[in-house]
C-alpha cells in the first residue's frame, strides 16, 4: 500500500489543529509511514490530556480515511471517549496491551448507536484491532466490537466488559457476508446476550476465546454460519440471566436510537457455552469446535440444530445439566469429549450419519438420550445445578411448570397477578 508524504503535508497545511476539541492537542510528526499515535505523552500525534479523548480518535481516524489506511497506536493509559469509533479500510487499531491500554465510554454519556459497536466497521476490509481493553463503564451501550459486511478481518489481545447486548458480533451487511475473520486471545466479560455472535459469515478461525458470565450463550451462531473453526476456547457461567424478567435495549432507526423493553420468554430453559441455530431455510456447514472447555453453562454445554458436516472433538463439559444436543444434523463426528454431566449427549432421530466414539461420560445417569425434533421444546429434565456465584438462580421453575401444565393453572396465574 502506496503512502505519499504530499497527503500529510496537504493535511496539515490545511490546519490539523483547527480539528482539535476539548483537551486534545496535535504533535506535527507524520511521515510517508501513516503511522500515527494517540496518547498522552509528549511523544503522541494527538495528545488527549485528561478530558475526553474522543477528538483525538476521531482526528486520528481522518487522517486515516485521507491516505487511505495505516497505523493507530494507543499509548499506555486509560481513555475515556464519549461516542463510538468507526473503522476505515486498511486500519490497524493498536494499543499496548490489554492490560495496559483500556478505553472506557464516559459516564452518564449517550453516544449514538446508528452504527452499534464501541468500535465498529461496517462494509470495510483489511482491518486489525490488537492489545486494549473496552469497558462500557456502566453507560447503556449495545456491542463491544461490531463488524458487519467486512472481511480480512483480524483481532487479538481484547477485552470487553459488560455491554448489554454482544462483547462480539459479526454479521452481513444486508446481503453482504462478513469473511476471512481470525480472532486470537479475546476475551467477553459479562455480555447482556452473548459473548461472542456470529450471524451469516463464513471462513472464521479462533483461538483461544472466552466468554463469562454472557446472559444467554458463550458462543452463539445464529444462522448460515460456514467454515468456522474454534478450538481451545472456554464458556464459563454462561447462560444464566438472559432469560429472567425484560430488558431495556436501544434500537436503531435510519439516524435516531431509541429505547424499548423487550419481554424475555423461556424463563426455565437458561442459556449454553456454544449455541448453533438456523431457521427452517438456513443451514450452517463445516462447523468445527475442539480443545475447548465449557463450565457451568445453565442449560447446555452444546446445541446445534441444521448443521451439514460438524466436527466436537476433544471438548469438555462440567457441571451443566446437559452435555450436547444435536437436532437435524448430517454429518458429524463426536469424538473425544468428556461430559462431566448429569445427561449425556441428546440426539433426535432426524441426525444422521454420524460418527460418535471415544467419548468419556462422568458422573452421568444417561449417556445417550434420543431428543425431541427440532422444533419440538428440549426437556433437560429435573436436574438442578446450582447457579454460579455471585449470580442468583432462579427459584419459581417448579412453580411455573406446575401451572403451566393446564388451561386452568394459566388462569390461576393471571387471577393471582390481577390480585
């Protein structure tokens, strides 16, 4: 990639230091490199100070946009910004280390969620994002890291903590796939939904992932997932709070957010480490997981329905209701997993050809159990485990099967709310 020193030369004639805001000052040092850094040394492109640092990111990524791509490095220290960072082609966004360089949204600011993640790309390629830590710092804010219709697509060393919705989404941009995505030692701690989603993309390599305390799932693919590749990754108490009570959620709309309440169903069911679902005209393919360990999930260590040629091998399942359950699958090879499980693997009559050896059961009352259609509700049976601490579980199960079994005990509860 071709780099003209006249771009930076043009850019600063024009007056760089007219773009600065709030505390953010400007240091004159680019070079044909396109290399520029923020930080709050005297040695930084963009010096943020001490208030919020969004200018300097934002000054920073035009001067990116302008030559066409480069370099972003951010300096040891905590940043604290105000609005979401959007991504150009051929960037790479690199910090100094997860632990060293963390970035935080403003506390009490509403940044605009039009496009989703904290840091986003949208339609873009050839992009690395490497070495900081995001925290949502308590503000109401949808992703992490949002990627949709992108490809050549790279990350390693992040953290994201708390967002209300996914620490990771990768998804289409309508009819535009996201492809060609390598994700290395990332970590999602305590996503409203998932840890990690994947909806409609394909060639997807990770390593070394975890997801704790997510909501609903670890690990979720949501549909027309193809060529995806994880091994020796974790879920760790994954599951157990997104299916309790409602939510309060910003929804986009053309170049407005706004808020509404979603009313969560399934109250009993809970959440899994790794979750694969298509809908009736989708079917995810080559789906292989292995090496990756998944603990105290609420409802399941593996569900996977409409899935052509799916690989679990190696894998470990503890203290999970449910080791695996397989729906409407052709094609798989299940070998090598330890389920540390009070049930096995579930299966339904619709799976076929499928190869299932080598697997090791403890602890577990049933190793294989024939499962429900797809389409049919998954009994877990009575089996409780005990919910991680410091999050509570749920104590009304017994109660709402109990009345749910009949017309009469729905009219019990609604007399029993009106009162």
């Amino acid at each position: 990639m071709m780099r003209f020193a006249v771009f930076a030369f043009a850019f600063l004639a024009l007056g760089i230091g007219a773009l600065a805001q709030n505390s953010t000052t400007t240091n004159s040092t680019f070079t044909d490199e396109a290399i520029v850094v923020i930080g709050k040394s005297s040695n930084a492109n963009f010096v943020t100070g001490n208030g919020d640092a969004f200018s300097a990111f934002q000054q920073a990524l035009a001067y990116m946009k302008m030559t066409g791509g480069g370099i972003i490095k951010v300096e040891n220290g905590e940043y604290v910004i105000s609005q979401f960072i959007s991504l150009q082609n051929n960037t790479r966004f690199i910090g100094n280390g997860s632990d060293k360089t963390v970035i935080k949204l403003a506390t009490g600011s509403s940044p605009s969620l039009r496009k989703s993640g904290m840091i986003n790309a949208i339609g873009m390629s050839n992009i690395e994002i490497s070495g900081i830590t995001l925290d949502s710092n308590g503000v109401s804010s949808r992703d992490g890291i949002y990627i949709a219709g992108c490809s050549a697509i790279q990350m390693t060393d992040i953290k994201v903590k708390s967002f209300q919705r996914y620490g990771f989404s990768v998804q289409s941009k309508n009819t535009l796939k996201s492809k060609n995505i390598i994700f290395n030692k990332l970590e999602s701690h305590s996503s409203g939904v998932d840890g990690f989603q994947f909806d409609n993309v394909e060639n997807i390599r990770l390593k070394e992932l975890k997801s704790t305390s997510s909501g609903r799932h670890g690990f979720s693919l949501l549909g027309n997932v193809s060529d995806f590749n994880m091994e020796m990754s974790s879920s760790e108490k994954d599951g157990w709070t997104y299916y309790n009570g409602t939510m309060t959620v910003n929804v986009d709309s053309g170049n407005t957010t706004t808020t509404t309440t979603i009313i969560k169903s399934n109250v009993n069911e809970g959440g899994c480490g790794v979750f694969v679902q298509n809908k009736l005209d989708e079917i995810s393919q080559r789906i292989r997981i292995a090496s990756t360990t998944i603990d105290t999930a609420k409802r399941c260590g593996f569900d996977a329905s409409r899935v052509n040629n799916l690989m679990l091998t190696d894998n470990k399942v503890s203290n999970t209701p449910l080791c695996m359950k397989l729906a409407s699958i052709n094609g798989a090879t299940i070998s090598g997993n330890t389920c540390d499980t009070p049930r096995g693997i579930m299966r339904d009559v619709l799976s076929t050809n499928i190869v299932d050896n080598s697997n090791q059961f403890m602890n577990s009352t049933e190793q294989y159990i024939p499962g429900p259609n797809i389409d049919e509700p998954m009994d877990v049976g009575d089996i409780i485990i005990p919910s991680p601490s410091p999050i509570a579980s749920t104590s009304n199960s017994d109660t709402i099967k109990m009345f749910a079994s009949s017309l009469f005990g729905v009219l019990t509860i609604a007399l029993m709310v009106l009162v």
